[in-house]
C-alpha cells in the first residue's frame, strides 16, 4: 500500500496511531533523497523522544562529488566508512559504482544482530548485496522477515521494490518519486 503522504511527520503519525503499519519502505530514484528523508524522520523521532535503533548510510561529499559513503549506528553514534567510489583506494567488496568495505558490513551486520529495544528501527538501504548475492547487510533482512511488530523503516531501491513488496507484503511504500500533493 502506498502511504498517500510522502513526510516523515507523517510516518510518525501512522506509526503512533492505533491502525500503524509494521514497516515503511522508503524507495525513489538516485538522489532522490531517500537518506535525507531518513535524517528528517530522525530528526523528528528524537523531538518525540522516541528511542531509535539501525542503520543509516550517509554520503561522503568532496568538491560538491559524492566520493564516499558512510554507514551510522543510530544507537551509538558511531560512524565507519561503508563505500568508496570504483577504482578509490579502499572497499573490497565491488559494485558497479561502490567498493564495498566487507569489515563495516560486518560491523553493521554485529550491530543488527544485536539490537536493543526501540520504538523505532530505522535501515537504510537494503539493495543489491543483500537481495541479489545474499552478503551485505543480511541480518537487516532477517529483523524484518521476522515481522517484529517494532515499527520499521527501510530504504529500498526502485528496481528492488518488487522483491521487497512480495517478501514483506504488510508492508507501505513511501515514493520519493511520486510528487506530493499540490506540486
């Protein structure tokens, strides 16, 4: 089901009110935003002092390039760098675009395998790795196969979404892509 308003404020409210969804995909095209719009709910969590669990994936920028890519543990703070640009001095672990450092994604994979209670667990992204080579971020994969019932919100990518929709079909759809109302 797609959620009809695209705000985080507005994924807070259904996960506070009595009818809310278990988990909330997040997709949109590249640069669509879909980290920002996982900042924001964040942002927004923490004014509602809700307590927060997962990972998200912030992009390193050097000269307005995106060179890197991060990955924060929402619980601790700590931040490790996931991804280095193709053909960069680091990352082991290759993709068309990215090389992938395998010692933060196990890192990543310790920190989801040992979650503590949350009022909302956030992961941002689940994508190619994890769906298509079964490596990555798969300890993500299994909290929400287990359908939990914590509120969840995940980042997937559109040409994912079909994969993802059919293993978790309780789930809602955020689309970065689909204009909001009035625009």
């Amino acid at each position: 089901m797609l959620i009809s308003e695209n705000s985080p404020v507005s994924v807070l409210a259904s996960f506070i009110s009595s009818n809310k969804p278990d988990l909330v995909q997040v997709t949109g095209k590249k640069g669509a935003g879909k980290t920002c719009w996982c900042m924001e709910l964040i942002k927004h969590a923490c004014v509602l002092d809700l307590k927060l669990c997962g990972l998200i994936s912030p992009a390193i920028f050097e000269d307005n390039q995106k060179v890197g890519i991060d990955l924060l543990d929402l619980t601790s703070g700590e931040r490790r760098r996931l991804a280095y640009r193709t053909g960069a001095e680091g990352g082991n672990l290759r993709t068309v675009e990215w090389q992938m450092v395998e010692k933060t994604l196990d890192w990543g994979n310790t920190i989801l395998e040992n979650l503590q209670p949350c009022d909302l667990f956030i992961l941002d992204e689940l994508g190619p790795l994890e769906f298509e080579q079964r490596i990555g971020l798969t300890a993500g994969l299994d909290i929400l196969d287990s359908h939990n019932k914590i509120p969840s919100v995940v980042v997937i990518r559109p040409s994912l979404l079909m994969a993802a929709c059919t293993r978790w079909p309780w789930s809602q759809v955020v689309d970065l892509s689909t204009p909001k109302a009035g625009s």
